[in-house]
C-alpha cells in the first residue's frame, strides 16, 4: 500500500514562508506519476494549487503563481511547496497527490494533509 506523508505545516504570520515536504513510501511513485498539492477548507471542495509532472513540467492555480513553488527530487522520494508571501486566503488543509493515468484507469494516492494557518 503506497503511503504519502506530507510535513511542514504550521503557523505563520500573513507575508511569511512555509515549505511543505511530501514522501512517499514507494519509488516508482517519484519516478512515473505525476503529483500535486491541493488545499481544502471547511466547507469547500478540494482545489489544485500546484502540479508537477516526472519531468519537472509545473502547473499552478493563479493565486499562487508568482508565491509559490513547486519541485520534486525523484532520487530522494520527495515533492516540495515552497510557499512565500502567506496570506490568511491560503489557510487550509494541504494534501500531497500522486496520479498516474493507464490506458484503462486512474492510479492515485493521497497523503493525510498537513494544516496551514495564516494568521497575526
């Protein structure tokens, strides 16, 4: 059973930093899927925030587009959101995502998600 377990989450104050960290237990998961991070709040349906391909192609919602970062290093299993210029819109729950697409269905994986909070 893979397993992807994010970190880095907290409290930080609005304009400040966070990097979250996401591993997962199986290595084909780094070398084939592609993966993300999404945020969800009370009350409202799951959103995209970033995304990247095996290949390092990212994809990020317009919001975070010029605040955050998202890289992977496949040789250490672990995916990465460097998140700057926090506002308090950004809190939430972030999860860590692996999705690979056959022919015939859809392979996926969620991590549990670590909270973010934005607030003086």
């Amino acid at each position: 059973q893979v397993q992807l377990v994010e970190s880095g989450g907290g409290l930080v104050q609005p304009g400040g930093s966070l990097r979250l960290s996401c591993t997962a237990s199986e290595e084909y998961i780094f070398r084939f899927y592609e993966m993300g991070w999404h945020r969800q709040t009370s009350g409202k349906q799951r959103e995209l925030v970033a995304e990247i391909t095996s290949g390092g192609s990212t994809n990020y919602v317009e919001s975070a587009k010029s605040r955050f970062t998202i890289s992977r290093d496949n040789l250490k299993k672990m995916m990465y959101l460097q998140m700057n210029d926090l506002k308090p819109e950004d809190t939430a729950i972030y999860f860590c995502q692996a999705v690979f697409e056959f022919p015939t269905n859809v392979s996926e994986f969620w991590g549990q998600g670590t909270q973010v909070t934005v607030s003086s």
